[in-house]
C-alpha cells in the first residue's frame, strides 16, 4: 500500500525518528537564509549559524538515505549573495556527501534560432539594478554518499533533435531518447492569484521534483522525502508519478494544511 506522511514539526525533531536507510531519494528546498519572510521561520540566521544548522539536517539526511541513494538538493542565490549556494555546498561536501552531479534549474530564457528569431520562454522578474543582471537560474546538487550511483538518465531524457543520430550511435539501441544534460528549462506554472494559488513565498515547480523522480529511476519503488515540504510540492509530485512511499515534514501548521490540501483537491485529482 502507498504511504504519504505528512509530518508536522521540526525536521531536526523529527527526522532522528524515521528509520536509518528508510528513504532511497531526497529532493528539497530548504530556507536561503536570505531574509525571506516564511510564517514561521525566521530567515535571517548569521552565516555560521545557518551553516551549522544545514550540517544537522544534512547528517539525518544520510542517516536515512540507502548507500544507492539520491539527494537533490535545490538552492538558489540573490543577485547580492552570489556565494551562498556554494557555501552550503562545501558544508555538505567537507562532511557528509560527495557532489556527483550539478544541475541547472532554468526559469526564464532566451534563446536565438538558426534563422535568427528570439524566442522568450519563462518567467522573468525584473529587477532594478545597475550592479546585477536578472537571475533566471538556481542549483540543484545532486548529492550522494559515493559519488558513483547509477542514474537513469535516458529516464529524464529527450528525443533526438537529429533522428539519424539514433542509427549512427550504437549507445542507443535504436532508442529515440538522449541524456537531457544539467540545463532543465521547467517554468513556473501560470496562475491568477498569489495567495489562492501559491501561498508561500518559495516554492519550487512539481516538474522539477519529477525530474529528479525519472532521473533516480526506481519508479513506483521510489521511497521520497522532503524534510522542507513547504505547500507539498513535492507531494504532489509524488502522488502524479504513482511512488510508493513519501514522507514530508513542515514547520509551519498553515504551509502544512495548505499541502494536505492541495493533495486533495479536486482539480489536482485529474492530474493523477
Ligand atoms: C524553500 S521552502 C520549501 C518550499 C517547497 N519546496 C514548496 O514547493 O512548497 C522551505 C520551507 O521549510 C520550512 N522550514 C523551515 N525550517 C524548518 C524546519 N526546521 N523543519 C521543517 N520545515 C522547516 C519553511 O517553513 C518553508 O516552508
């Protein structure tokens, strides 16, 4: 029987509850620690601090991971704080995790055609700077504990552009479907209203949950979990790719009520 845990509380509580080697896969997005305005947390540790406390919950997240595990872990950056996603980066490499794969997760691009059109796709909000450019990207490293789990990467792949290529390259076993490479366009969904909509200041888009789903390839086996589950993104990701397993803990009992429900409501059953 699936199972989908909803966990109110501190993840550093909560999680030395769950079992050692209970999940095989983590995608979260945790606090930025750059001063955004959540409900319940205050996000505006200094630097050390909020280090020391990724390190915590970064050393449950290998308790709890299987040795084939995957962690994907989704930090973004403000154009005046560059380094920060690099900082919790080396925090959770000294210690507890090997970096094996860094992905970019692309919400607003431009791009120019052979014949010369450009093409806009994303969302893009403008900023007024005469310093920084718009940051249209943030990072999710892929973290595990050797460096060297397999991954499906034709899973999460695309078409040939190129169809000849199939023939021409025996790696494909006549399979339309190349590696999609560490660049993944996936945009925000369009919606109407901020606070009926999405009502959290930081969300991340189910597509790019799903993506680590395909990549990681266990399929329905997958067990999930989201120790920063915010508004249950990532539960719905689950529920839409069928997985057996997901567990999700969030601070905060409105972030949390809106995830539940989310996971009921009637226009997401259709998706499922
Ligand atoms: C970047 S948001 C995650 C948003 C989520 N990915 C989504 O799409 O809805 C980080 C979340 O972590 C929660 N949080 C902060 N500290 C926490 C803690 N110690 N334990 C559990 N959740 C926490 C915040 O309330 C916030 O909702």
């Amino acid at each position: 029987m699936p199972t989908t845990s909803l966990l109110h509380g501190d993840c550093l509580k909560v999680l030395p509850t769950l079992d050692v080697a209970s999940h095989d896969l983590v995608v979260t997005s945790p606090p930025y620690n750059l001063g955004i305005n959540y409900r319940s947390f205050d996000d505006t540790a200094s630097r050390s601090d909020f280090l020391d406390w990724c390190r915590a919950w970064s050393a449950e997240i290998k308790r709890l991971l299987t040795d084939d595990g995957s962690f994907f872990l989704n930090v973004g950056a403000a154009p005046s704080n560059p380094l920060f996603p690099h900082q919790v980066l080396l925090a959770l490499t000294e210690e507890f995790f090997v970096l094996q794969n860094t992905f970019h997760w692309i919400k607003s691009i431009t791009i120019e055609t052979r014949k010369g059109e450009q093409i806009s796709a994303g969302h893009f909000k403008p900023i007024n700077s005469k310093r920084y450019v718009n940051d249209c990207h943030e990072y999710v490293f892929h973290l595990t504990k050797t460096g060297n789990v397999p991954l499906d990467r034709r899973g999460a792949g695309v078409p040939y552009q190129d169809k000849s290529n199939i023939a021409r390259w025996g790696h494909t076993g006549g399979v339309d479907k190349r590696c999609r490479g560490n660049t993944w366009f996936i945009p925000y969904d369009t919606i109407k209203s901020r606070d009926k909509d999405r009502p959290h200041p930081a969300t991340f888009p189910i597509g790019l949950v799903e993506q680590c789903i395909h990549l990681h390839g266990k399929g329905r086996d997958t067990r999930l979990l989201d120790p920063f589950l915010g508004i249950g993104t990532s539960a719905l990701a689950a529920k839409r790719q069928k997985i057996a397993h997901f567990t999700g803990i969030e601070l905060d009992d409105h972030y949390l009520t809106v995830a539940r429900e989310r996971l009921e409501a009637p226009e997401n059953q259709e998706l499922f």
